[in-house]
C-alpha cells in the first residue's frame, strides 16, 4: 500500500523531520518565555490563582488565560506567524526533496527550503490567504446555525450542561473539522504547485477533488483525520501538563516528544501525496493545461459567432 510505503525513509527524511521539528520549538520559545513571566506574575498578584486547588480547576484555568497579558500572546502571534512562514519554505523544499522520480544525490534541505520556497512562496501565501478566507465563512456559517440551535434549546429548556457545555464543545469540534477539511485541501495544493511547476493556482482547484475522490482514505480521509489528531493531542498535552502536579521538565519532554511526532507525520503525509501524484491512475490530472481559462474571450467569441450576419464569413 502507498501509506505503508509512505513510511519508509529517503534520503534527506530524517534531516526534514528534524528541521520541521526546530523550527516549531524555536518560533514557540518567545511565547512561552512570555507567557511564563506573565504567568509568574498574575500568580503572584493573584491570590485566587495561588490558593486555588492543584490541579488548577477549569474555570480558573480559563480565567487565568484571560488575565495573560496581550504582549504575551503577541509574541506568541509573532512566533507561530514566523514558524508558518518558514515552515511554508520548508514543504516546498520537502515536495521536491521526495519526489519519487528524483535523481540520487546529495540532499541539501536548506539550499531546496530557500530556492524552492522563496520560487513558489508566493504562490502558497495565496493557498493560505484561500483557505483563511474559507475558514472564516464555514466558521461563520457554523456559528449562526449553532446560534439557532442554542436558541431553540433555551426555548425547549434544555439543561444548563447542554447550553454551557455541551453544545459550543460540539461547535468547537465541529469547526475544527471544518478547518481540518480545509486544510488537507491547501496542502494537497501547496504539494501539487511544486509537484508540477504550476503557476496558476484556479487550474488546481478542480484537481484536488478528483484525486481526493479517486483515493479517498489515503488522499483524503487519512489527511484529516492525522490533521484534526495532531491538534487534539497537543492540546490535550497542554491543558494535562497545567492540570497535573508532576514535574515541569517531565512534561516539557513531553511536548517535545509530541512536536517532535507531529513533524514526522507531516513528512509522512508530503511524501504520501508525492507518491500518490506519482501514480498513473491520475495522469488525465497531472495532463491539466496550467494556463489561464482566457474567459473574457470566449465570451467575445461566443457573442461574436451569435450575432454575427449569417452571410458573413467566419473569422
């Protein structure tokens, strides 16, 4: 199977691995130096917080949260802004690295993430701006009708645990769903530019459907789910790590072991979409014309045909 093939190492795997993994530890430590001075702080101005039972309950988790100064999370904001940057160099780089039809060689990572990427960064800063905007208005969409919904439970008189708890967990996950589905969809297209040398990001648009329809666990349902899984367990991993008594250096392994996994999976799933692309099931696909639909002159042409006099030769 591709997925289980998808798993073995190349050459330049374990050095990609490595270098995704760096960059999201080293965008991650201004926030965290931040949010641990302010947390220091609002412990030691707090006394709610400081004399609050171990493990910290979750109203007063939430509260805390919000007592963080903004300044903590701007640096937090500008770390995960500078990761995502070069984090996009880098999967330009990783796409060519491991294409299955590329010549043995010296692998060089950084020269591939800063030619590749600085080529085609453009390119995939227009997939991110897509797939915000998409975000945004499923999010949208989600919160009105979940809006109605909660209004209906209030006129049904649906418990206070349905209206306060369950229902925005369930708004919660299933927008995290949403974001999920659209993000396999600009990485399939952020794999597909570089994969082919496209230029033109509305001739992929079609593309990513079909393939994902033809392979729809391995190109689809696989990627959305590691994605949505990936989120979860490093979430999860926080809010335990806050909860829990044990030691600070035990879990701060931890959450580095758990980037460190997530980093592997993101190779897993670049090189699962190189070799799926690479099959000759989708050549019909890889065969799309990558040049403009030309749709104000077809336009002109069909106007043109339709009124031109019927004695009147064809142009």
């Amino acid at each position: 199977m591709v997925v289980i093939e998808a798993l073995k190492t190349v050459p330049g795997s374990r050095r990609l691995i490595a270098v995704r993994w760096l960059i999201t530890v080293l965008a991650a430590l201004p926030g965290m130096i931040g949010a641990g001075a302010a947390l220091g702080d609002v412990f030691a101005r707090r006394p709610f917080f400081a004399d609050a039972s171990d493990p910290l309950p979750l109203v007063e988790f939430f509260t805390l949260l919000g007592r963080i100064p903004g300044s903590a999370w701007a640096a937090l904001a500008l770390g995960l802004l500078l990761a995502g940057l070069a984090n996009l160099l880098l999967t330009a780089g990783a796409v060519e690295i491991l294409d299955p039809a590329r010549s043995a060689g010296k692998v060089r990572v950084w020269r591939a993430a800063v030619d590749t990427g600085g080529r085609f960064l453009w390119r995939y800063l227009r997939v991110s701006l897509l797939a915000l905007v998409l975000v945004a208005v499923g999010a949208g969409l989600l919160g009105k009708g979940f809006t109605r919904i909660a209004e209906h439970g209030e006129v049904a008189r649906w418990s206070g645990y349905s209206l306060s708890v369950a229902l925005p967990l369930t708004r919660g996950l299933v927008t995290l769903a949403w974001a999920s589905l659209v993000g396999v969809c600009a990485f399939w297209l952020r794999v597909l530019l570089v994969a082919d040398e496209r230029r033109l990001l509305r001739r992929l648009l079609p593309v990513v459907p079909r393939i994902c329809w033809r392979h729809a666990w391995q190109a689809m349902l696989l990627h959305w789910l590691l994605a949505m899984g990936s989120v979860l367990v490093g979430a999860q991993i926080l809010y335990a790590w806050r909860q829990s008594a044990g030691g600070a250096w035990w879990w701060f392994t931890l959450c580095l072991a758990v980037l460190l996994l997530q980093a592997g999976i993101w190779h897993w799933r670049v090189r699962l979409c190189r070799l799926l692309w690479a099959n000759t099931d989708v050549d019909d696909l890889r065969a799309r014309a990558d040049e403009p639909w030309h749709l104000w002159r077809r336009i002109y042409r069909r106007l043109h045909r339709r009124l031109r006099p019927a004695s009147e030769p064809a142009p």
